[in-house]
C-alpha cells in the first residue's frame, strides 16, 4: 500500500502540473496524457480499496460492493484506448509534420476523448443490463458471502464471455495500432536528415507504450492466476502471490505514464519537480509545527 500511496500522490502532484500552464492546457498530447492519468489515479484508488477490503476479508452488501467496483471498471478500459490515440498522435507529429497542426487539432482531441470514454462506459452498460436481464434472482441489499470483487459482481456467466471478447479486441487493436506507429516512426527516423533525435525519442516513447499495454493485458488473467494458486498452494504463499501480482500487475502499469512523461519530458519535468519540492515543504512545515505543539503540550 505504501508503493501505491507514493504513486498516487506524485499522479496527483502531475494532474494539478497539467492543468497549472495554459502550454499543457491547450496542447494535444498534454491534454491526452491529463486524460490517461485521470483514468489511472481513479483505478489506483479503487484498486487499493479493493485490495484492502479483500486482505481484511471485510464482506460488503451488492449493492456497495457494486459502487466499489464499476469506477475501475469503468476506467480499465480507458488506459490502453488512449495510449492509442497518444501513439497516432506522437506517429503523425514525426511522419507528418505539416499536416500535425491541421489534424491534431483541440477539437479533434476532444472529440478522440470523448468516444474513448463512450466505448468504455458502453462495455459497463452492457454488462450492468446482462445482470439484470439474467434469470438469477438477487438483491441489492444482500449480504455478500464472499469478498468484493468483479466476479462476485458480475456473476453471469455471459458476461464473463463479453468481457474476454471485449478486452481481447480493445487489448488487440490498441496493441497493433502501437506496433504500426512505432514502425512508421522507426522508419522515418532512420531516413530523416534531420530531427532525428525527437524520432528516436518517440519510438521509446512507443516502445514503453508497449510494454505498458503489455503488462495491462498479463494483468486480466490476473484472478485467473490467485484462483489456480489457491488450489495448489497455501494461503499465505496465495496473499504473497495476491500482493506481489497487485503491485506489478495492478500500480505498475498505471504509473509507467508518470515516468514516460512526467520525467522524461523535458517540459513537464521542471513544473513537476518545483510542485513536489513545494508540496514536500508544505508537509514538512505542517509535520514540524504539529511536533513543535507535542512538545509544548508535553512540557
């Protein structure tokens, strides 16, 4: 929890960095990047819920346990969907320089953002209306017998079918899309005489895109693993198991966007860096004052 507790703080530090300059206000790739980090710090939070819940083994209602688990639900999706779009505009900014201003427009980005947010909440009404449709009889209010999680959830079987079908064609177009760019921008990178340094820096870019999306897609087979393990190995192995699969699987790839971006880019990274020094300076004066008032209270 501590790991996700620094991430979350420094995801934050970066979304208040993003909308402090009207330069990342009013450009398409920091206003896609706003977006993508949204996404990941709801996930983050949900997420970390989620896995305190199931490690204190606290039992909720259906009804609460579902209000727990549609927001990282809702969001899941939204990662690969705009790193997507992030790796069509990072390969139409090198392989069409000219034409980058014309297509990549606010409008345009707004517009990418909007239907990224669309399919995503269209998968979640889908499997919300399969539940209810389904013939098996529940209520809202019902004590549940096992800890909160999308299985317990979404307990229809068709669902589980849509949701594969769903994350394999999101998972695969995304994943293409990516590869195809990074060629595109590889190539160009090779033939260019020129700028070859922001080409070279936009196929890493990519390429740890890829990796990203990699570890999104090892992380849907995730309750598959814990649920294998379980039968073979004892609890205490299956919770290191649980722990070590939340962290790698669950808060790594929805901070990989902080390193991408915010330390790697050269615009973002000297505001990111005065807002924590800043923030850490806030906290330390607060910690200082309330040790210096524990100890007048003592004497």
């Amino acid at each position: 929890m501590g790991s996700s507790s620094i991430f979350l703080y420094i995801n934050s530090v970066l979304l208040f960095t993003l909308r402090s300059k009207s330069v990342f206000r009013e450009t398409s790739r920091y206003i896609l990047l706003y977006n993508l980090l949204f996404a990941d710090t709801v996930y983050l939070i949900s997420s970390s819920l989620i896995y305190m819940l199931a490690a204190f083994r606290i039992k909720l209602t259906f009804y609460m346990c579902s209000v727990v688990i549609l927001p990282p639900q809702l969001v899941y999706s939204i990662s690969p969907l705009t790193l997507t779009v992030m790796s069509l505009e990072r390969f139409v900014a090198i392989c069409y320089p000219l034409r980058h201003a014309v297509i990549i427009t606010i409008r345009n980005t707004g517009v990418a953002i909007t239907l990224v947010w669309l399919t995503s909440s269209l998968s979640i009404i889908i499997r919300v209306l399969m539940l209810l449709c389904s013939n098996t009889e529940f209520s809202f209010n019902l004590q549940m017998k096992d800890i909160c999680s999308k299985e317990t959830v979404f307990f229809v079987p068709m669902s589980h079918h849509f949701v594969t079908a769903y994350s394999g064609i999101v998972l695969l177009s995304a994943g293409v899309t990516i590869i195809c760019s990074y060629i595109g921008v590889t190539l160009v990178a090779r033939s260019a005489s020129t700028n070859k340094a922001s080409a070279r820096k936009a196929s890493q870019t990519l390429l740890l895109h890829l990796f990203q999306l990699g570890l999104i897609l090892i992380s849907t087979f995730q309750s598959n693993i814990i649920t294998a393990a379980a039968t073979i190995m004892e609890r205490s192995h299956v919770l290191r198991l649980y722990s070590l699969s939340f962290i790698f699987l669950t808060i790594l790839p929805r901070c990989l966007s902080t390193f991408i971006y915010g330390l790697r880019d050269q615009t973002i990274r000297p505001f990111l860096i005065q807002h924590l020094c800043c923030q850490l300076q806030l906290i330390t004066n607060a910690l200082s004052k309330y040790l210096h008032q524990c100890q007048l209270l003592c004497h």
